[in-house]
C-alpha cells in the first residue's frame, strides 16, 4: 500500500473576506475628510512599513510584524491600533495573539481617493 505524502497545512485566514470597496463620496468636501483621515492614519513610517508588511502576506500576521520593525513590541501595538481605528487593518483573537490582516477595501479607497484629486 502507498503512503500519500503529507500535505502541507494551509496558511492560517485570521480575517473575513474583504467587504467590497465603498463607493467614493460625491461631494468633495466628504472625500476631503475621508482622504485626510486615511493619510493621518498613515502619517507615521512606522505605520506605513505595517501595511506595506500585511500587503505582501494574504494570511494571518501577528508576531511577525513586531520582528521586523526597530520598536518595542507596546509602540507596535499602538500603531496597529491606529491603522486598525482608521479601518486600514483587521485583527482577530488567535489564542494568545491577535492576527492582523489589511483591509483591501480601505486601500482601494485610498487610492481611488488620490486618483480623485
């Protein structure tokens, strides 16, 4: 009898399918307010390099992020927060840790957002 060779487990998805991209605002003054909030939220190299890191997984990232950065783990935490806060990022309780993954809606917004100006 042949054995099969074990399959490799799948990447863990910590987050749900992307909602799809919300419609630009046709009033300026709303996408003024919408594009200001998202580049506040990106106003940091820090927070930056996160999404630029959850941009290149399509899985789960936690500890990952802390690794990669020059920061304390706590100043990383509150980074996520903010990215999260501005609806750039997802997390989700995984055990001990929270898994974090970018929010491609958000990012479809933004740019359709510099697009616009």
């Amino acid at each position: 009898m042949m054995r099969r060779a074990a399959t490799p487990a799948p990447a863990h998805r910590c987050c749900p399918p992307a909602a799809p991209a919300p419609r630009i605002p046709a009033d300026e003054a709303t996408q003024n307010v919408q594009l200001a909030q998202l580049c506040k939220a990106l106003g940091h190299p820090a927070r930056v390099s996160i999404l630029r890191t959850l941009l290149r997984r399509d899985t789960c990232v936690a500890g990952e992020i802390v690794e990669g950065l020059p920061l304390a783990q706590s100043t990383v935490s509150q980074h996520l927060k903010q990215l999260k806060e501005a609806g750039l990022i997802r997390g989700e309780v995984s055990g001990p840790r929270i898994c974090y993954c970018v929010e491609p809606s958000a990012v479809a917004l933004i740019k359709a957002l510099i697009t616009a100006l």
